[in-house]
C-alpha cells in the first residue's frame, strides 16, 4: 500500500476484534518505531508492550477509558530522558517518541491492524502498574488490534489554513 494511501486511510480505532496478533506483523510493527529517527539518534525510549489481559485492563482503568480492555495488545512509550531538552527549547522525548509512535502507527495501519493515541491516563498509575522507575516518564498508551469498527473520515482544514512560504 502506497504511504499517502495509509495515511489518508488510517483512523483512530476504539474496539477491537479478539483476533490476536501474530508474531511476525507485531515483531515488523517494533521494528519501525527501533528504526525511528530521533535528536542525536539517541534513541532514549522504551516501548512496553502488554498482551496479558489483567495488565490491559489495569491500563485501562489507569486511563479511565475502558475501551482500551477491547484491545490485544497495548504499547506504552516511555521517555527514558524526559528532562533532555533541544537547542530549540522543546523536550526531545516529545519529538522522538511522536516520530517512533507515528511510524507504529503507520505501518499498523499499512498491515490492516488499528490504533488511538492515549495521551489521557494517570502517569503515576501506568508507571505503578509496569513497573517503570520514577525518573521515566510514559509519553503515551496505544491500544493495537484488527480493527472492529471502521469509522468514517474526519475533517481536516485545507492546506492554506495549514501551510504559509517564506513567513508565518
């Protein structure tokens, strides 16, 4: 499937088939977010990920978003250098683990599977449930499963209101 396509297609998906994930598509779906540029190719992330059922639902219940439970895996993306900040004063860990997590994203989609960016949740709650030292921060949770639902496309503003040449 040609990238514009997947992007154009892909949507934010809230309930899951059972059907579990094979290995070989999971395994190529970490594959993309390892191979993730990141600022000065540290690559300081972890990406958990959780396939036990009571370790799902604890997340979802640690993000008040019960949907999550429908999901047969769930990938949190941890920031092993959240105080790490860029030249240009923007933490890196929110550019890295946004570019990794989008190519998770991406290739998910590109291989029929679904996904929702989890930005609500309580950070202590999550750090609780995986075991995850106080000095990491989880950036994000991303259910991942085949999708149960196909939900229409949403609008986006056109390209003038989201693109200026030369000045702001």
């Amino acid at each position: 499937m040609d990238v514009m396509q997947v992007i154009r297609e892909r949507r934010s998906i809230r309930q899951y088939q059972k059907r579990m994930i094979e290995e070989e598509v999971l395994t190529e779906i970490l594959e993309a977010a390892r191979l993730a540029p990141s600022a000065s190719n540290r690559q300081d992330w972890r990406f958990v990920v959780v396939k036990d059922r009571e370790q799902i639902e604890r997340l979802a219940s640690a993000a008040a978003q019960s949907f999550l439970a429908t999901a047969p895996v769930l990938i949190a993306g941890v920031a092993l250098n959240p105080e790490r900040v860029m030249r240009c004063e923007v933490p890196a860990y929110a550019v890295d683990l946004s570019i990794a997590l989008t190519n998770i994203t991406l290739v998910a989609a590109a291989r029929g599977l679904g996904t929702c960016w989890i930005g609500s949740f309580d950070q202590k709650e999550v750090k609780k449930v995986l075991k995850i030292p106080e000095q990491y921060k989880v950036v994000q949770m991303m259910p991942l499963g085949y999708p149960e639902e196909s939900p229409a496309a949403r609008s986006r503003k056109p390209l003038s209101e989201v693109v200026s040449y030369d000045f702001f």
